[in-house]
C-alpha cells in the first residue's frame, strides 16, 4: 500500500501491506513469514522482507525489506512465502 511514515520522517525499508480477505485476527498468522517482491523490468531483481507486526485493527501488516523500496512498489503485488 504504502511506506511506514510518521510525520516528519519515511521508512523506506519499511512497508505497510494488506492482504485480501484478511482481518486482524486471521493476520495474525502471517507475523514472521517471508515475503518477496520482484521488479518489473528484464533483470527482475527480487527484494525480500520479513512481515514484523499489524499496523492497526484492519489487517494491515508492517514489513520490514533488507533493503529500501523504489516507489513503483506501491499498490503492486507481492508473494508470502
């Protein structure tokens, strides 16, 4: 969805995602899996993140990536592993 922000400063290397009929509780389940997101583009360069928490009481979920995230990761897919 987006990245992880507060009012004067950007997590870059941290994410905020949902995930598709999941609430709070059923999201839960998904705290410490891996997750993958894969560039667009011909080298298709894969970055990889950890889920860390819930972020609010709608099922949103937190990940935390090894490395920043570009802009044109948000609003698109993800793999849970």
């Amino acid at each position: 969805m987006h990245y992880r922000q507060a009012r004067h400063h950007q997590y870059n290397n941290q994410m905020i995602i949902q995930v598709a009929g999941y609430d709070a509780e059923k999201a839960k389940s998904l705290i410490g899996k891996r997750v993958v997101w894969t560039a667009p583009g011909k080298e298709k360069k894969h970055l990889r993140g950890t889920i860390k928490a819930l972020h609010g009481n709608s099922g949103h979920l937190r990940v935390q990536f090894d490395v920043g995230m570009p802009g044109q990761s948000i609003g698109t897919k993800i793999k849970i592993e």
